[in-house]
C-alpha cells in the first residue's frame, strides 16, 4: 500500500518536473532563436557614411547690394 502510494506519487511529481523543464528548455530555446534573429538582421545593417568635409567657398569676397538704398536716389528738395 505505502509502496504503491510512493510510486504512484513518484510518478507524479517526475511528470509535473518534466513539463516544467519542458517549458523552461522551449522559453530559453525560444529567447536564443530571437536573439539570433535580431543579432543577424542588424549585421545586414549598413553602417553610417563618414561626413564629407567641408566645402570652402570659392569667392571670399562680401556681397554688396547692387543698387543704393531707397533714399540715396532721391535728390533733396
């Protein structure tokens, strides 16, 4: 009887831990899959072009307006 019990109870607690290991082992099996993936698409990735530098400008000289201002054309009177 107590013999019984025990095994029966054995059996038990043995299928109980296996589903659990089950579903740890599938997480963790999952968890890596996804890493994966995501590691692998971001290699694909290309990465940022250096910037180019700086273009000089090829006239130094200041910019002056072509025609007087509004008042330098009026005569005084």
């Amino acid at each position: 009887m107590v013999q019984d019990f025990r095994q029966k109870k054995s059996l038990e607690c043995r299928e109980i831990l296996l589903r659990e290991a089950e579903e740890i082992v599938d997480s963790l099996l999952l968890t890596e899959a996804t890493d994966a993936m995501s590691d692998s698409l971001s290699r694909l990735r290309p990465s940022r072009p250096v910037q180019p530098p700086a273009i000089l400008p090829i006239d130094s000289l200041k910019v002056h307006p072509l025609f007087g201002s509004p008042d330098s054309g009026k005569k005084g009177g």
